[in-house]
C-alpha cells in the first residue's frame, strides 16, 4: 500500500512535465510555422486593452457571488473577513495548483474541519458548472461552424456535442443524486436536508453566473484581438467559444494553464484565420489581466489582513 502511494507521488507530477513539455513543444512548433516576425507583433488601440483590464474586476466579482451564494446554501459560519480571506486565498492556490485541487485548498483553509468537505464538495460543484457552460457553448460553436481544427463535419457528425450537451446538463440537474450514487457518505455535507426545488434553484443560480462569467471572458478575448489587430467578423464568437471549449478539456498543469493556453489559441484561433502574432498577444494579456494580476493582488491583500 505504502509503495502503490509513492508510486503515485512520483508518477503525477512526471506526467505533469511531460503534459507541459508537450505542449511547449506544440507552441514552439506552431511558432515555428506561423513565420513571425518582429514586425507583425503590433497593437492598433490602447482603449480596448483598457476595456479588457476593465472587465477583470466584473470576472472576479461574478466568481465571489458564487463563493457567496455557495456559503449561504450551505449556511457555513462565517465572518466577513474569513468569507474575503478564503476567496483570495483560491485565487492564489487556483493559481498555482492544478484544476484538480484548484481554489478549494485555499478555501477551505479559513474553516473549521468538520465544515471542509462541505466547502470542498461545493467549490467543486461551482467549478463543474463553469466547465460544463464552457463545454457546452464550445460543442455549440462546433455545431455552428461545422468546423473543428480538426477538420470540417457534416450535419451527419452533429450527434457526439449534442449528446454532450445532453449529458452534461442531465449530470448539473440531477447533481444531488448523481452524489448520494457515487458519495453516499458526502451527501449530507452538501444537501443536507435541501428540498429538490431548492437545489434546482441554486443550481440554475450557478448556471447563471457561470454563462456571464463566460460571457465576459469571451468579450475581453475578442477585444483583446482587435486591439492587437486581428481581422475580426461575426464568426469569431464561435470561435473563441470552441477554443474555451477545448481548453477546458485540457487539465490545468500550473500558473493558470501558461503555455497550454497559448497553444491552443494558436491551433483554434490559428486555423480560423487570425494571425499568429495577433492570438499570442492577445491570450498572454488574458493571462496577465485575468490571473496574474488577481493572484499578486489576492497575495497582497493576504499578507495586509490581521491573522484569523
């Protein structure tokens, strides 16, 4: 048993350098044939970057209404202070720590033993639901396009996103029963004694949020572009939705997914077109903007706040 765990231990992170290696390597090889230049790195407007950097205080607000909406469902104690605290405190181990763990280590942190596997399932559940939009407006966007960079489909094809689709929202809907099948012994940490129709609410409050989140990140991305001269049209919507659709798919390594981020913009936003110079300004700036200014703010305020 004690050997299994260190195999464990040694395996994880060997695959998480291997995982990032590859995609350097996808990077440096989609670099390589984009033919860039010095001279195609450019910004046409300084006002639409400001309305990116605008838009990032409206992204963390949206995702603290929903650590809020989190803790009044669940009726966690807590003070003021221990409510912003802990919300900071996972934007630093977001940050720093594979989707997997993510923001719940920072978390739940700020509370008492018995109340974390509440704030952990629940953090979860949050960000299955912002994975979920992610993956359905990318499969949606497929449907739309008829394109993938993986090649054209034929309406014939349609029926692996919409099914997709179909799963993932009868997984989000029926969440409660999906935990006390596979949690039996977590279910009360959770729902506790919640009726139906109070889950269904709360879960379409999620829904909500995380489609306006999603909605935001889509409008600092497509201004993000144009600011860095990109040839922009109707279509790129659809496509900014499938490149959050396939990044989403991707597990999150380290630092906010640096590199993997840029690689696969370039292999979605590439093959729709835009210039190469364009997309890595523009996701390197929604990297900065988006989370790592956030995560040196969260470390900032952190260190300012009295000790709990």
């Amino acid at each position: 048993m004690v050997k299994s765990t260190k195999k464990h231990r040694i395996w994880f992170p060997l695959l998480r350098v291997l995982l990032f290696a590859g995609f350097l390597v996808m990077l440096f090889m989609q670099l390589v044939n984009s033919d860039l230049s010095f001279a195609s790195f450019q910004m046409s407007s300084v006002v639409y970057l400001i309305l990116v950097f605008l838009l990032m205080p409206l992204n963390w607000w949206i995702e603290y209404r929903k650590w809020m909406a989190l803790l009044r469902f669940n009726s966690v104690n807590s003070t003021d202070l221990i409510e912003r605290s802990s919300f900071f405190a996972g934007i630093v181990t977001g940050m720093l720590t594979p989707n997997m763990l993510g923001n719940f280590i920072g978390r739940m942190m700020y509370f008492r033993k018995r109340e974390r596997i509440t704030i952990t399932m629940m953090t979860l559940f949050a960000s299955f639901s912002q994975f979920m939009v992610s993956m359905i407006f990318g499969s949606l966007a497929i449907v739309i396009l008829l394109k993938t960079p993986l090649g054209e489909l034929e309406l014939a094809q349609m029926w692996p996103p919409v099914l997709l689709i179909v799963i993932l929202l009868l997984v989000y809907f029926n969440i409660d029963k999906v935990v006390r099948f596979l949690f039996p012994r977590r279910h009360r940490f959770i729902f506790r004694e919640h009726r139906k129709r109070q889950i269904l609410r709360f879960s379409f409050y999620l829904l909500l949020l995380s489609i306006l989140r999603l909605l935001v990140f889509t409008v600092q991305f497509f201004i993000a572009l144009e600011a860095f001269g990109a040839e922009v049209d109707g279509d790129l919507i659809w496509w900014i939705w499938q490149y959050y659709g396939w990044l989403t798919c991707v597990p999150s390594l380290f630092l906010g997914k640096l590199v993997v981020r840029d690689s696969i913009a370039l292999w979605v936003l590439g093959f729709a077109g835009l210039s190469a110079a364009a997309i890595i300004q523009a996701s390197i700036f929604i990297w900065i903007v988006n989370l790592l200014l956030p995560t040196l703010v969260a470390l900032f305020i952190l260190k300012k706040s009295p000790a709990l």
